[in-house]
C-alpha cells in the first residue's frame, strides 16, 4: 500500500497558541504509517522538530512581531504571502492537505492548491 502524504498548513504557529490537538493527530497519522510535512515559520520548525521525530517542514522565512491585535490580520496577510512562493513544490507532491481552522488565513492557500493539484484531498 503506498505512503499517504500528509501536508500540515500551519502558517500561524507562535509559541503563545497550544498545538497539543495537532501534536497529537500527527503522533497517530505516523502510527498509521503517512508521511508528515509541515508548512510553518521557521519558529514552528523548531517548535515541531523538537517535539516529533520524522518530520519534514517547510519553513517560511517569517516570524510574528505581534505589536498590536490591530495589526494582525496584516501579518496574516504578510505570512500567506510568504506561503505562496512555496506553491510550485507543494503541487502534485501530496495526497492530503489538513488546515487546523476554517478562517480565511487557513484557508486561501489550501484553497489555491486544490485548484491545481485535482487530486489533493483538504481537510479542516
């Protein structure tokens, strides 16, 4: 049987939110033999990578200032910009792509990769 490829969006990570959900829904995808990548900050990468063993990350080159709450949704924006020059290797390279929330910055890149990866699986 072949390797699901599993790839995590999780653009959003800061060391401020928990991902005790996520952590533990990867620990069982592994136990069910599937590839795991996941596309984060480089903050995430490491977050990640000191945690779990056999994981690929995809490291934006962004991190969160976190200066004020009204100048979120732009650093929304800076990092799903970020996110977009890794389109090119993401496409037709996974079965499956899981976003962790179904607000807008969760899902527009996700969105944009099913438009042209017809074979790609989202789930939220």
């Amino acid at each position: 049987m072949k390797k699901l490829k599993i790839l995590i969006y999780d653009t959003n990570f800061t060391k401020y939110i928990t991902r005790d959900i996520l952590v533990m829904k990867i620990k069982y995808w592994q136990k069910k033999n599937c590839d795991i990548t996941i596309l984060c900050t480089k903050e995430g990468e490491k977050y990640y990578k000191t945690i779990l063993r056999n994981i690929t990350c995809i490291s934006l080159n962004y991190s969160y200032k976190l200066k004020s709450i009204y100048l979120r949704p732009w650093e929304f924006v800076q990092v799903t910009f970020h996110a977009l020059f890794h389109l090119k290797s993401i496409i037709n390279n996974f079965d499956l792509i899981y976003s962790q929330s179904s607000i807008i910055d969760f899902l527009f890149v996700p969105w944009i990769l099913k438009l042209f990866d017809k074979k790609l699986r989202w789930y939220v």
